[in-house]
C-alpha cells in the first residue's frame, strides 16, 4: 500500500467516524450567526452525542424486533457507505469495494430500516415523516443516480476512484456535462442531510417534519447512533460534492489537504441556503427534485453528444 | 316574542352577534351589536333548565352556548349534538367529531407542545397529508376568572380582566373598564380616551410585530423570524420605559387613567417608533421580496368573507377577507378600517394585514404622542345602569365585556375576546389544507389560548 493510499485511508475513516458531526455543527453555528444569532458553537453535536450516550434507551411496547434493530441496521450501513466513498483518487478497499451504486444501495437500507420501523412504532408522527421521507426518496434516489450516472460516464467507471480521478483538474469541465450534475447533485445534498428548503432540521413542529419524525419515538444510546448516522450522511454527501462534482486537484496529496477547505466552503453554502430560503411546501418538493432530474438529464445528454 | 325571535330579528335587521353568556340567577344574555356598533343585551330566563340554541341563526354562538352548558348547566335546545368544550370529557366520541371512510385516521396533538406554546389539544382527521377536520379542545388552563371576580369591587375586579391574558392585558382591562363606566354612568373624556388609545395602539404594535415573526417561523424563515421579534422586543422595552411595564400591566383603571408621559417621554416615545417604522418597513420589504417565503404562503388557509359572517370571524382575519369591520371605525376620529389589495382571506391576506395594520397603528400613535399624556378622569353624568357593556378593537379582534353590578360590586363579568372569536376560523381554515401547512396556518391567526382559557 502506498503512503497515499494509507493517508487517504485514514482520512477517510477518521473524518468518516469520527470528524462527521463538525458538519451538522458547522452548518448550525454558521446559520446561528447568519440570523443574528450567538448560536452553539460547532462542538455542539458532540455534546449531544454525548448526552444522548449517557441516557438509556426506551423500548417501546408493542414493537418487535424491527424497531430495535433499526438504529443498528443504519449505523452499519452508514459505516459501510463511509468506507465505500474514498476521499482521494487513491484509497485502500476496506472490503466493501468503490463501487458508487452500492452506495446507493446502502443509503436506501438504511432508509428503509427506519421507515420500517416508524410502521413498527406505528407513531402517527414517525409514519408521517417515514411516508413523506419514501414518498421523496423516489425523486432523490432517481435524482443521485442520474447525477451519479453523469459522473460514471464521464469517468467511464462506477468506481468511485476512478470517478475522483477523472472528474479531477479543469479537463472534465470543458463540457457543461458535469456542471448540470453537480446543479442535481446540489438538490440531493440538501434533501440527504434534511435542510431548508426541503425539510427543517431544527424543526420542533411535529407537523412538519420529514427526517426527524421516524426518530421521536427513540432515545438515548439509539438516538445517539442515529444522530451520528445523520452526521455521517452529511460526510458522504458532502465529501461526494468535494471531491466529483465541484472542480478538484487532481493530486493525491492535493485532494487530501484541500478536502477540509471544500468541506467547510460547502457547510457556509448550506448554512447560507438555509438562511435565505423559507421551508418550501411540502407537495412542491417532488416537482423541484424533479427538475434535478432533468438537469441531469441533461447531463447525461450533453455528454452522450460530446461522445459522438 | 322569544328570546331566539329577538335575536333573529336583530341579525335581519343587520345586527352582528357579539357574546352569549349564562348568569347564576337563571338568565342568558345575547349580546347584538349594530352596524353603527351600538350594543344591546337581550335576555331569556331559562326553563327548566334549557331555552331554544340560537346556533342555527348564528354559528358563531356555538363556543358560547357550549360554555354556558359546560360551566353553568344550561341546555340549548336543538344544538346537537351539545359538545362539551370547557368540561374535558374523556370520552373521545362525546367530543370530537366523527369522521368515518378508507384511510382516514386521526393525530392527535398536544395539548403539550414542542415550544413555547401554550396548551391546546388538537385532535387531526387526516387521509394522507390532507386534513379532513380539526378538533380543537382549549381550556386546559381555565382558571374560572369570570367566577373570581364576582363580589370583588368594580374598580379592583379589574384585575380579573387584565390577567386573562399577558399579550392582550390592555385591551381586556380596557373592555372591561369600558363595560363599568358605561355601568356606572361615567363618560370617558378626551383626555382619558387619548390615554387609553395610545396604550392600546402600543399593544396592538407589539403584537402586530410579534405576528409578522411568527408567519416567519411558521415558514421556517428564522432571519425573518428573528428580525420582527427583536422589534417586538424594542416596543416591549418602550413600554417598560413610558409605563413601567413591558406589557402595560396595569395601566388601566376604571373610571380615569394614572398615565403621565412629560415632554420629554413622549418625545423619546415618538422618536423611537419612527425608527421602529423605518425597521420595520425595511424589514416588510425584504419579507415581500424574498420568493420563497411569498411562495411559501399562498392559497392555504382560507376564511373567506362568507366565512366571516357565518363564523363570526373579527379583527385582521376578518378583513384580511375584505370584511372591512373594525370597532375603531366607531371609537376613534378619522379612522378607516383597511383591507389588503388581495382580500381573499387566505395567509398572505392575514400577513399583509398585520403589516398594514401596522403602519396605521404606528400613524395613530405619532399624532397622539404630540404632547405630554397627562392624568385624566371620566365625568359624572351619564345613565346609570346595572349592566355595563365594553366593546373595542384588540390586536386580534372585536373584545366585549359585560359587567353586571351590585352597587360597587361585580355580580357577573364575561369577558369574550378576539381570540374566543376567531378559534373556530382557525379549524375552519385548516380543512382541506396539508397537515404540514397548519402550524402556518395557526400562526397566520396567531390567537391567544389564555383569552379563551380565562
């Protein structure tokens, strides 16, 4: 294994496991301050975590094993999903491959174990927000992989090395193909990490909520894995926008040193978005994660017709 | 003629309902209000124990005659089903609303509530995310306010009324101060209605400001949000400074008024409303051109004119639907009540409204505030009477009160707010809408529970 690959490694997991919550934390001590706020500070998610730790769980009458494996379900696949998605043109396989659409395939398990347990819970809340969640994830998931699909042709490959590789450096963006993906992929990054205009993340009307309403009816430890699971779908999304679909060093080392800037530039953008723009209506979502899709439609379009 | 023929005719004749209420002594009392916004109290004794509901004549007497059964036993008859509204009945049946077919279930929220919201019991029929119908159950913090003032001094019961609610204490005390002057036969001066007016005014700003904060959390705005509540706050702290209290608790009394603003206050008063005047229009004019959030209100929510009448919708909601009513019309100089340009009763009407409300609230004040407010009494020499009737134009709506007197004391006080109006509207303008657009809804209202609850 090479020095780079080692590094990239570590980067990986340790962002992946460990550094994820900054995200959330940033994007909430930015959007305090966008608002005219003190707001917490970016640490805030890890006293959470914290907290939420050192409380006990709560089973719930009446569930089954569904409702208690969930939270482990999502972690696992969460886990797997961090180390599917390298951070660099180089990363060492942890045994789960580089493949993009079978991390595709992770974030639906994990979307379906929650959904199947709102239905276990039966809370009118968690399976409102679980309906809403399913009912979106058509017009997300079709959205990622049309967005993903522009990248993989671009690169010719569905691995994500080969992806960060070649969608690295100016070359790759002489065709508008890849700018239109990263407009859809934009949509998926603030509808996977449940943010304005799409859904409220510091929502406490249960009315409204679309990520946090299958989560009420968990608590401590559980909570916990659960908030952390979120935290590691922002790594992946935003690490996914970082490092294909924003223009990229197409050194090693270079993609490496400059991940944490990109990062950050992308938490403002989030925190600024939200800032901006109300809470969009809840049956005009499709419609906008729908025009995502043509726009990379329109990706995959343009770069079939600069191949021939 | 009965009871219910003379209510009937009054509404023929163009008469408004304004508040039914029940009494110890075995009577009901309806109060009409005219056009010209007279007030007239007609009343039925009640035998054996139930007198003809005047509900079908008038919806917006439903509340009412409920409470009268709930808290004094009266039974109305031909209003059924009779739900309880005060009395928590545990049975789900007696008071919710059934609604039976595929796929329509209920979510029940409250009365407990994510926030600092006060406690409301809302019970969602729902098919998906579409609301089929609302159950709204209050009073959970009813705190049988009318009952405690009975036997206290009219001068001191209006403690009572004051404390009903801490965002409306102005327009309550004032209504009720209102209802024992005109009992008394005292007749409210210049001076007096001055210092009442510019208080009230304060209120409403407050209020107004506080409403155009909430519609902005209600959207998920928080800039929005956050921008109107630090000028709801900067009148909060004007108050403070003039009265010595942030919500103007007790600065009205019966029979005159203690305010003393000197020169100098009043200046430094007018000062800071026209800095607030310039904030607030900057801050409306972004509101107006942020799309999302002007994308975000339309077509939810509607109360239309219709609606109004039958409902007995009053104060911005009401003319956010281009009924232009306001009990100012009648009460002070040269005011004309104001509509939106799209007077369709739907939740930007009612956010427009409060903005335009404002600006009018904010015109008023400036031309009160020209000179010192100095101490005022009312005047001896009106009619005296047992019953005395307070009408006035709170931040959310037409407000009565009713005092009925032994010599210097209360026999009966009831105090029916804009907010005790406007709640059924608010259920009315949920039906049909998404699930997700209620709290926007609700906030578009932005009624009081603790007038209802009083």
């Amino acid at each position: 294994m090479s020095r780079a690959e080692v590094a990239s490694g570590v980067v990986q997991l340790v962002g992946g496991l460990v550094l994820a919550p900054l995200l959330p934390g940033l994007v909430q001590h930015w959007k305090a301050r966008l608002q005219g706020r003190r707001g917490p500070t970016p640490l805030q998610p890890y006293r959470e975590l914290r907290r939420l730790w050192g409380k006990s769980s709560v089973s719930v009458e009446g569930t089954t094993a569904v409702y208690r494996l969930a939270p482990a379900i999502v972690v696992a696949s969460l886990i797997a999903a961090v180390a599917l998605v390298p951070v660099a043109a180089r990363a060492p396989g942890f045994g789960v491959g580089h493949d993009i659409l079978a991390l595709i395939g992770l974030l639906a398990l994990a979307r379906f174990a929650i959904a199947a347990a709102s239905f276990d819970v039966a809370n009118g809340f968690s399976l409102m927000g679980a309906s809403r969640d399913l009912t979106l994830s058509v017009f997300v998931d079709a959205t990622l992989v049309l967005a993903v699909a522009v990248a993989a042709l671009v690169s010719g490959t569905t691995d994500l090395r080969g992806i960060v590789g070649a969608t690295a450096g100016t070359h790759p963006w002489s065709s508008p193909a890849l700018g239109l993906a990263a407009i859809a992929f934009a949509l998926v990054v603030v509808a996977e990490t449940g943010r304005q205009p799409i859904d409220s993340p510091d929502t406490h009307l249960e009315l409204t909520m679309i990520h946090e309403g299958p989560l009420l009816e968990y608590a401590g430890r559980d909570l916990a894995y659960l908030h952390w699971a979120s935290a590691m779908r922002h790594w992946l999304v935003l690490v996914l926008a970082a490092q294909v679909l924003v223009p990229h060093a197409t050194s090693v080392w270079l993609q490496l040193g400059l991940l944490p800037v990109a990062l950050t530039v992308l938490c403002g953008a989030l925190a600024l978005v939200e800032t901006v723009n109300a809470k969009m209506r809840v049956l005009l979502v499709p419609r906008l994660l729908a025009v995502g899709s043509v726009v990379a439609l329109l990706g995959i379009a343009a770069r079939l017709v600069g191949m021939a | 003629m009965t009871h219910r023929d003379r209510v009937a005719e009054a509404l023929e004749a163009g008469w408004r309902f304004g508040a039914l209420y029940a009494t110890e002594g075995g009577v009901v009392r309806t109060l009409l209000v005219s056009p010209a916004g007279e007030t007239r109290l007609e009343t039925a004794p009640v035998e054996s124990g139930a007198l003809p509901s005047i509900v079908d004549l008038v919806p917006a007497a439903g509340w009412d005659e409920r409470e009268a059964h709930d808290l004094y036993g009266v039974g109305f008859d031909d209003h059924e089903p009779l739900r309880p509204l005060v009395d928590h009945d545990l049975d789900l049946a007696r008071w919710t609303v059934p609604i039976r077919g595929r796929d329509a279930y209920q979510v029940a929220v409250g009365p407990i509530h994510a926030g600092v919201i006060e406690s409301g019991h809302f019970r969602f029929h729902v098919v998906g995310d579409k609301i089929l119908h609302v159950d709204a159950r209050l009073f959970y913090k009813h705190r049988g306010l009318e009952k405690a003032a009975e036997g206290s001094k009219l001068e001191a019961g209006i403690a009572f009324a004051r404390r009903a609610c801490g965002a409306c204490s102005v327009a309550n005390s004032a209504a009720y101060a209102l209802a024992c002057e005109s009992a008394l036969g005292l007749r409210v001066v210049p001076d007096l209605a001055r210092a009442r007016t510019i208080l009230l005014e304060l209120e409403r700003v407050w209020s107004h400001l506080n409403d155009i904060a909430a519609a902005c959390s209600g959207t998920g705005l928080a800039a929005g949000n956050n921008r109107f509540a630090e000028l709801t706050e900067r009148v909060r702290r004007l108050n403070a400074t003039l009265t010595g209290h942030r919500f103007l608790f007790g600065t009205v009394q019966v029979g005159g008024s203690d305010a003393a603003f000197d020169d100098t206050a009043v200046r430094a008063a007018r000062a800071e409303l026209a800095h607030l005047r310039e904030a607030a229009a900057s801050g409306w004019r972004e509101l107006t051109f942020n799309s999302s959030f002007q994308d975000r209100l339309p077509d939810i929510g509607i109360v239309a004119a219709d609606d109004v009448h039958r409902l007995g919708t009053v104060g911005p909601a009401a003319r956010a639907a281009g009924v232009a009513e306001d009990v100012r019309t009648h009460a002070y100089d040269d005011f004309e009540a104001v509509t939106p340009t799209r007077a369709v009763g739907a939740v930007p009407a009612r956010v427009e409204q409060r903005a335009l409300e404002l600006w009018q609230s904010l015109e008023i004040l400036e031309r009160l505030l020209d000179r010192p407010v100095v101490p005022a009494a009312a005047d001896r020499g009106g009619v005296e009477g047992e019953i005395g009737v307070g009408r006035l134009e709170s931040p959310r709506g037409a407000t009565s009160c009713i005092v009925e007197r032994v010599g210097d004391r209360v026999a009966r006080m009831h105090l029916r707010t804009g907010s005790y109006a406007n709640w059924p509207s608010v259920v009315h303008a949920a039906t049909d809408d998404l699930f997700p657009d209620f709290p926007l809804i609700n906030k578009s209202f932005e009624l009081c529970y603790a007038c209802v609850d009083r």
